[in-house]
C-alpha cells in the first residue's frame, strides 16, 4: 500500500515538474523531423535543398520514416479547421 502511494506520488512530482517541457521537446522532435524530411525528399516534391548526392547519402536514415511522416502530413489542420470547431 505504501509502496503504490510512494509511486503514485512520484509521478504526480514528475507530471507537475516536467509535463511541460516534456511536451515542448516532442513539439521541437517533430518539427526538426519535418525539416529532415523535406530536405531528404524534398526533391520528389520539386524542392531543391541539398544536391542529389547529399540526399541519397541520406535516404536511408529516412526510409523508415517515410511511411510515419506522410501519415502525420496528410493529419495536420489548417487554422481555419480549428476556428470552425470552436463554434
């Protein structure tokens, strides 16, 4: 019993503590996942970044996450979407 309150405890220290930051850093993940993505593939899309070369040389660390990636993409809302669904 006081074992699951020691615990319980803790992860309300933790929650209190480092919830924000916590989700700051998978904010900043994300969008530096975004940058590596489109300067990779950008040239599938018509965007230039890095010589063919250099994007190959990268190809495979962004292979795996191709699928993951385009999957958030094609999720993400406009602002306009968000002011509708206050309403």
């Amino acid at each position: 019993m006081l074992n699951g309150f020691a615990k319980a405890l803790k992860e309300v220290f933790l929650g209190l503590t480092l919830y924000g930051p916590l989700q700051d850093l998978q904010v900043k993940s994300l969008h530096h996942e975004h940058a590596f993505m489109v300067v990779t593939i950008g040239d599938l899309v018509g965007l230039s970044v890095f010589q063919p070369y250099y994007s190959l040389r990268l190809l495979p660390y962004a292979v795996p996450h191709v699928k993951t990636w385009e999957r958030r993409l094609l999720r993400e809302r406009d602002i306009t979407d968000q002011v509708k669904d206050v309403d």
